[in-house]
C-alpha cells in the first residue's frame, strides 16, 4: 500500500520552487479581461462568499488575476490546431475531451500544489499531462475562488511565473485529500481507456520463431517438447506447461516474459464512479524511448497514457483471492489495478499453479471466462462495476498432475497444454557438461559418463535438469572448503551426491 510520503516522491522536484512566505502579493496584470468557461466560473453564491473573505474588492482581485494567468500562457508550449481526425491517443484539446469534472480538476491541481510546493505553469502542464490552456483555464478558475496566488519573484522575463496555495486553498485541499490523496497525471475516463484498448486489440502481435527460440535456448529439450513449447508460445492463447519440478518450466515462461516483443500504451490512472484507478505501475511497465518512429508528434500525444513494452507479470504461490480484484487502500483513498489489468495487451504468466492462496478453480475461472467473452467486470467498494475489454495471454506452469488443477470444463478452456519431461540420460549428460563449462569446472575423463550412470540407478532420486546445477553447486563449494580446485571426477561427483540425497534416511526410525 502506499502512504502520502509516496506521493511526495511523485510530485514536482521541490528544490525547482521553494515554498514562499504567506506575505508574498500576487503580481499584478496589464489590463484586459480573459473569459473562463462557464463550467469553469463561479456562480453567484460563491463570488459573494469570496468578496466577503478578503480586504481587496473581489473583482479587482479575480480580474488582475485573470489577465496575468492569460499573459503567462505565452511561455506554455501548445499541441498544434488541427482538424478533428481523429488520430490515436491524441492530445485533448478541450475540456470536453479531458472527459473530468471542474472540481475534481481544480482539486488534482491543488494536491499537486500541496505536494510540490510553488510550481510554473509548464511543471503543472508536464505533471497533469494536460496541454498548457487546459491548465491555464483551471488555474483561472482557481484564481477567481482566491485558491491559488501568484508569487511576485517569479522570472518576470521568460514568464515561467509560480504559484502556490493561499490560506483558502490550504483549507480546500485539506478536504480533497480527505476524499483522495491520489495528486498524478489526470486520469483517463473509463470510456476512454476501453476505447483506447478496443483499437490496441485490433491489431495482434505476434512473438517470431527467432524470439521463441531465444527463450529456450539454455534449455535441453527433446525436439518434440521443443517444438510443443514453440506452437503453444506463438499461439497467444492461454497455455498450461506442467510436470515434475526443476525441469525448466519456470525458466521458459520467465525468459519469454522477459523478452516478449512490441509495444502497449498504459494510462496512469482511469476515473470511474468518482474514484481513481492507478494502473501504471513503475516495477511492471518499461517506458520506451520517447524518441520513437512513430507518426504522432511528441507535443500531439496525449501524455495521460505511456508507451511501454508489452507488459509481463509473473506471479507466484503468494499469490492470493485479493490479486484478483481492484485493491482499495484505504490510506491513499484510491485504487490499484489488478494484475491482470495491468498486463492488458500483454503476458501474464501464473508460476507454481495449484499453490496459491486461492483455490485453482476460482482463480480460473475468474480470468478464463472474461477472456473468453473479451470484458471483465471489476468491483469498486461502493457497489459499482466497472466493465472494460479484456486480452492478453495466461501462461500456467505447475507441478501438480493436470487433473488435481482443474476439471474438464475448465481444462476445454485452456487449449494449449505442454508437457515438460524430465531429461533424458543422454540430455541429462549435456546439461551436466554445460553447467561446469559455464562455471568453469573442468571435468575428467568419462566423469560425465560416470555421473549419469550414478544418477540413473540412483533408487532415491529421479533426475531433473535441476539437478545438474545443484550437484556442480555443491562440487565448488565442497571444493572450496577442503581448499582445493574444483573438478568434476568420480570422486567429487560421489562426495557431491552424498550430500544432496537422503538414501532412504527418512524412512528410518530414530531414538530419541
């Protein structure tokens, strides 16, 4: 959960504009009077409040105020005019197109403020993600309600003026932080971000022969079980990789994640029912360089959403019923995302399937069927649903027999499902040999040979890949605690394996 020192490393660098003292006086304005939207303006009841609330006549004040936001847009770089084409994930010009509330608008600049101190225009603009008449109409509005002022050493040449909160506006944030202390980039609507999805599905991308078989390349698989890995990977459709432990599944899903090619765009939050959604997540999602080929010009594209590498999230036995729905902090006041949310047009990959702290049906059954129909349907804790196109691909691995995770209704869901076997003595041999050539073991004549066959008629253990890496592990170590070099012979490949088997002890009875 996050607390709101987090929002603190989120804010503005406060060492660009330090707090300035209460007696500072808002710099005054040449004369001429800019309009704010209707929506954007005080009614009647609040001008009378805010006259009543200061020594200066309110109309002098909101005036002044006004026209000096109004000289300051000139140093705010702007999204050029174009015709309404249409173009993907393209600025909003209007508040219209932003999609969110006066209120909830001015409330996110006051928290920014709060946070960051005495911001400019332009650090407002790159933090709300808004283009700079957006901003400079909320400030405005913030002016005219003497919520915000303006600070009189601000630079006078390059415009770049800053504001902070006044004692009114210290009071009004107080209570937005009370309804939510989430102060990033002004979230999408959730009309918006499906809207955003549909066109991202429309286009699948597809992983190349070349990038699959990088994912597998430290392996030693059969050619069958190379080319099942292979199909199943490319499909893009929910897999099951299962068999004994140490054979390598784990290791297949992680390096394809890992390596997963293309692009997705993420939005930093999604606004639905009055509540904030946080979805971008700096420990999943990979900024690409912004210096891309794409069409859309960097001052055109909508800087709510980033463009990322296709997302992948790999999770573990940890896992719990709460991961599979919004979580609500009850501290911070708003949501994040689930997982599999946040790995939308990605790869979400579910290790040691069957070991969860949720059952395999439920959580199956919970991603199986939205995929299926291609929407999920997530809970706010205000009884709301909020429903929003669902794809990416589900990857299981799991050591459990096939029939112990799930039953034939759910089993006719998942289409590809891989068998990993354990390696063959002569895979086993090679296995063996790589491990000590990569940590540079030298081996002895017939050592390899000498191994495998031990291994084999070994009653107690049934070898795994695994295996290779654990014994060269325990040779260097032992090794270096007798102080001599490591080598792999028949002697310190029978001291190696005398430590990592149990020869039937457990079976034993012991006295007390």
């Amino acid at each position: 959960m996050e607390t709101e020192s987090t929002f603190k490393d989120e804010s503005i660098n406060p060492d660009d504009a330090a707090p300035a003292p209460d007696s500072d006086e808002p710099a005054r304005a040449v004369q001429g009077t800019r309009v704010v939207p209707s929506f954007l303006s005080r009614d009647s009841a609040t001008d009378s409040a805010t006259d009543s609330a200061t020594d200066a006549p309110a109309d002098e004040y909101s005036d002044s105020m006004s026209q000096f936001i109004t000289r300051t847009m000139a140093t705010v770089a702007e999204a050029p005019e174009q015709d309404d084409d249409g173009s993907f994930l393209r600025a909003p010009r209007s508040f219209a197109e932003v999609g969110l509330s006066k209120a909830f608008l001015m409330d996110l600049v006051l928290k920014i403020m709060h946070y960051s101190g005495t911001p400019s225009m332009a650090q407002l603009a790159k933090r709300l993600g808004l283009a700079g008449e957006i901003v400079s109409q909320i400030l405005e509005a913030l002016s005219e309600e003497r919520l915000v002022v303006v600070l009189s050493q601000s630079d006078l040449y390059t415009g770049n003026y800053r504001y902070r909160l006044s004692e009114r506006g210290q009071a009004r944030v107080s209570e937005a932080l009370e309804r939510t202390r989430y102060a990033g980039p002004a979230p999408v609507t959730a009309d918006q971000y499906s809207s955003v999805m549909q066109k991202l599905f429309e286009e699948k991308q597809e992983v190349s022969r070349h990038e699959i078989t990088e994912a597998v390349k430290e392996l030693v698989l059969t050619s069958e079980v190379s080319d099942a890995v292979a199909r199943a990977l490319f499909s893009g459709k929910t897999s099951l990789f299962y068999g004994p432990s140490g054979n390598g599944k784990s290791v297949i899903l992680e390096s394809f994640s890992k390596g997963l090619p293309g692009h997705s765009y993420v939005p930093f939050a999604i606004y639905a029912y009055g509540q904030v959604i946080r979805v971008f997540d700096p420990s999943i999602h990979i900024p690409l360089d912004e210096d891309s080929d794409e069409p859309e010009e960097k001052s055109d594209f909508d800087q709510r959403w980033v463009k990322v590498r296709r997302p992948a999230i790999v999770l573990g036995a940890e896992m719990d019923r709460s991961a599979l729905d919004l979580a609500y902090d009850p501290q911070a006041r708003f949501y994040q995302a689930p997982a599999h949310i946040k790995a939308q047009n990605g790869v979400l990959v579910v290790d040691d399937f069957g070991r969860q702290r949720v059952t395999t049906t439920d959580l199956l059954t919970r991603w199986l069927i939205p995929l299926e129909r291609g929407w999920d349907s997530l809970s706010l804790v205000t009884g709301e649903k909020l429903t929003v196109p669902f794809r990416l691909q589900l990857l299981f691995a799991t050591n459990a027999r096939v029939r112990e995770v799930a039953d034939d209704a759910l089993l006719r869901r998942i289409l590809y499902k891989v068998r990993i076997p354990n390696p063959s003595p002569a895979n086993f041999g090679e296995i063996l040999r790589r491990e000590c050539r990569a940590k540079a073991v030298p081996v002895e004549d017939d050592a390899i040979e000498y191994a495998i066959e031990k291994l084999f008629e070994e009653q107690a253990l049934k070898p795994r890949a695994s295996h290779a890496r654990d014994l060269v592990d325990i040779l260097i170590e032992s090794a270096a605690f007798d102080g001599t070099k490591s080598v792999l012979s028949r002697e310190s490949f029978d001291k190696a394996i005398s430590l990592f088997i149990t020869n039937g002890a457990e079976t034993e009875d012991f006295d007390d």
